[in-house]
C-alpha cells in the first residue's frame, strides 16, 4: 500500500520510494528510506497534504509524494 492509503494514528514502515530520481531524492534527503518508521498524525480533509511523523520530527507532505511512498504496517 502507499503511505496516502494509510488511516491515521496508523504506524507503517518504507519499503520503497518510487518515482522521478528527483522526487526520490527529495524525499530521501527529508529522511524518508527504506525501513525508517513513521506515523500518519493528520490528513487534510481532501487528503492533501498529510503530515507525518519520523525520527522526532514531524513533516507535511503533498498527495502525489505520499502515493510514491510504498509502506507496510508495523
């Protein structure tokens, strides 16, 4: 599933960032890899932008970038 499919209060883990080699290393330089844990605090009420949260930060994150994000539950 991708991280947008994620309900929140829902804790995932990466599998995958897919995309443009741009948007991916975008989204690796904001700490995003594979493995890394992270919690979905709130989405907008169109879904866009959610915010996360990962390794003590929390981050905001546009629709189209979550559906790159590939996560499994935890």
């Amino acid at each position: 599933m991708t991280l947008f499919e994620c309900e929140i209060d829902q804790e995932v883990k990466v599998i995958s960032v897919e995309g443009i080699r741009k948007i991916r290393k975008r989204l690796i330089d904001m700490g995003i890899t594979t493995n890394t844990k992270l919690k979905i605090i709130r989405k907008a009420p169109l879904g866009d932008p959610i915010e996360i949260k990962l390794r003590g930060y929390s981050l905001s994150l546009r629709m189209d970038d979550a559906k790159k994000i590939k996560v499994e539950k935890v």
